[in-house]
C-alpha cells in the first residue's frame, strides 16, 4: 500500500480507488489551515513529553476599515441635502450624511456580532480524541492555554461532532453580505441618470464594449451578486449537519471548504466595498435638485403641533392645502397666504413662510439619532469613540496572543 496511506488503513489490503481519492483528498483546502496545524502538533508533542510519552483578525481590520470610510466620507459631506427615500418615493430632507452613517451602524453591529462569537470560540478540542477522549494523561488546560484558548471543549463527543461555529460564521458572512448587498443597491441607484447624485470611480466601475458613453457600477453589482451566493453556502452547510448521526462523518470534509469560500468572497466584498465609498463623487447640485417642495408637508404639520394643533388635525389640514394647491397647479410654498387661512385659522401667522427651507427642515431634527448637523456630529462622535475603544481592546489581545 502506498506510504501516504499506511497511517488509517493498517487493516486494509488494496489502496482506495482514484475516484474516491478524488473526491476525499483536500489538500487544496487543508493547505491553508498547516500553520495551525503545526502549531496544535506542536503543542501536542509537548504535552505528550511532559506526561512521559514522548522523548477569525482580517475580517475585522476591514470591517473596521469600513466603518472608518463611512464615517470618513459622512463627514466630508455633512453639509449635502438630499431627498430620503421611502418605498422609493420622495419622503423628507435628509443630509447625505445621514444616509451613510445609517450603514455605519449596521456595520458597527456586525463587527460586534463577530466579536461575540470569539467567546464560543475559545475552548480548545485538542485531547478530545475520536469521540472518547485521550487515555493518556495529558493536560488539556495547559494544552490550551499553549495556544492561545482560554479553557477546554467540557465533552469530547460534543467537540468532534460540532460545527456550531461554522454555522454561526457562515450565517453571520451572509448577513453582513445582506448589509452590503443593500448598500451596494443604494449606490448603484443613486449613480443611475435617473438620480445622478453619486459618480463612481474609473477603478470600481466599467464601460461597455458597444456603448461608449456607459459607465456601469460593476464592482457594486458584483458585491450585490456576491451577497446571494454567500446566503447560498450558509443553508447548504446546514443542509449537510441536519441529517448527520452524532460524532464525526465524511460528509463534515467541506466544512473548510465553505468556510474559506465565503471567507474569501466577504473578504473581497468589503474591499471593493470601502474602495468604491472611499472614491465615489457626490454631486451635491443634483442632489438638491431633487428635493421637491411636497417633501416639506410634513413640516407644515410639525409646524401646526408646535402650535397646539393634535397631529391628527394637522395631518388633515396640510392634506387640504395640498388638495388645493394641486387645483391651482402650485407648489405648496407658492400657495397663498389667503388660501391657507380659508382653510383654517391655524395657518394665520405668516412665519409659515419660513418652513420651505431645506436646512430648517433638516436642522430640526435635533433628538439623537436624528439628521440635523448636531445630531449627526453626536452620531459620528460616538462612532468614532466606539472606533477608538475597539482600537485598544484588540491591540491588548493581539499582544496578549504574541
């Protein structure tokens, strides 16, 4: 029998077929799991001699980094008012910044997700054995603390057969690839000649090889394509555990595999994420041009409450004056003073006039979480302490580890 097969089949007579070596050998994979696996050797052959037998960082530095370039990029263009968007209608101003650091926060949220699953993560399986554990009395604590564990799997049957943490990273990855794809659908939106608010780069966009005045968002579509494909690994892994009896079985082989697929793919994601952000125009001009004096409807009726007027009869009374100001083909900053006391006497004080401003009706949403400018500079305050904490917690581990 061949050398490389003498380890497992001491009972067996003939090698296995090519066909099965095919499809088993995973090399390719395993490959780029040798310097942990060295390193558990390692640290295995020294248990062994002191008992007398024997003479998850890179995604999120870059989901840092996007967080960085959201918040970069929000406030570079605080002072941008733009349309915000429900259902794809037109609904109320928004600063452009707003809009971005939305995502910031929802990426914020997946670092800190990805940093919860660390903890379950932290108990060694070396010593566990096939399922019954070791019979030789090494220490499995002092095993672990060697590299780098902070205790050890409690069941030798349970640290064989699950793959929780797979799943769990797998189903992760497609949610931050939902968060991207979203994103990635936004801007694309945005950069359509329809909108026309955003230009992306010549590096994360292409032409057309018939019409030459094309710039298409690839690099965004391909992200947005990429989200369903990383969905995809997530229930095909779960469909491969739900059957399996307990312990280990064969068909856990493609666990690596998919793991480092989708690895790969939100790796690759998030930075063409962050590059296209970081390099995207915005053109503010046309931005404003699409806010629309409708949008400011909602003003009017915050304006009637701040006077004593119930919302419920402010509602009514702005949906009669824009009833009428569509009879009389007007805007509704151009209707009349005289048609708005017609319809009631609430509307009687001419410092109406000083709703229909795009910066007053952006600047008083000043709660927290809101878009005024204060509220924003609050929002990338916190975010940017948040980033300088993470700093310091992860640049302590990451010496802790060396």
């Amino acid at each position: 029998m061949d050398e490389r097969y003498k380890l497992w089949g001491g009972c067996f007579e003939e090698e296995p077929s090519a066909v099965l070596r095919r499809l088993n050998d995973s090399l390719g994979v395993d490959v780029r799991l040798y310097r942990e696996d060295v390193r558990g050797s390692k640290a295995w052959a020294t248990e062994l001699h002191r008992s007398g037998h024997l003479t998850i960082e890179d995604y999120e530095s870059i989901q840092h980094g996007l967080d960085k370039v959201l918040l970069k990029r929000a406030q570079e263009d605080i002072d941008v008012i733009a349309p915000g968007y429900t259902h794809l209608q037109r609904a109320q101003p928004i600063r452009w910044s707003h809009f971005l650091m939305s995502y910031a926060w929802m990426f914020r949220d997946d670092v800190c997700r990805l940093d919860e699953q660390l903890g379950r993560l932290s108990s060694c399986p070396l010593g566990s054995g096939a399922i019954a554990g070791c019979a030789l009395p090494i220490d499995r604590n002092r095993l672990a603390e060697s590299l780098g564990f902070q205790n050890v799997t409690p069941n030798s049957m349970f640290a064989v057969s699950s793959r929780d943490h797979i799943v769990e990273f797998l189903n992760w990855s497609s949610l931050c690839g939902i968060h991207l794809s979203r994103l990635a659908e936004d801007l694309i939106i945005y950069s359509s000649q329809e909108f026309g608010i955003v230009q992306h780069s010549d590096q994360f966009s292409t032409g057309s090889s018939l019409m030459p005045q094309k710039r298409n968002p690839d690099g965004l579509e391909l992200v947005r394509g990429a989200a369903g494909l990383l969905l995809g690994d997530s229930f095909s892994f779960c469909c491969i555990l739900k059957g399996l009896p307990s312990t280990y079985n064969k068909d856990l082989q493609t666990d690596k595999e998919i793991l480092f697929r989708s690895y790969d793919r939100l790796l690759d994601c998030l930075k063409v994420t962050a590059g296209s952000v970081s390099t995207m125009k915005i053109n503010a001009k046309k931005a404003e041009s699409l806010l629309e004096p409708g949008m400011l409807a909602t003003d009017v009726a915050h304006w009637l409450v701040r006077r004593g007027v119930p919302f419920r009869r402010a509602h009514h009374l702005v949906g009669a004056a824009l009833r009428r100001a569509t009879a009389l083909g007007l805007d509704l900053q151009l209707l009349p003073h005289a048609e708005y006391t017609n319809i009631c006497a609430e509307f009687g004080s001419e410092e109406l006039r000083e709703v229909f401003s795009w910066e007053a009706s952006v600047e008083q949403y000043t709660s927290e979480g809101g878009t005024a400018k204060e509220a924003l500079l609050l929002q990338m305050q916190q975010l940017q302490q948040w980033l300088h904490n993470y700093n310091i917690v992860h640049n302590n581990c990451d010496k802790k580890r060396e």
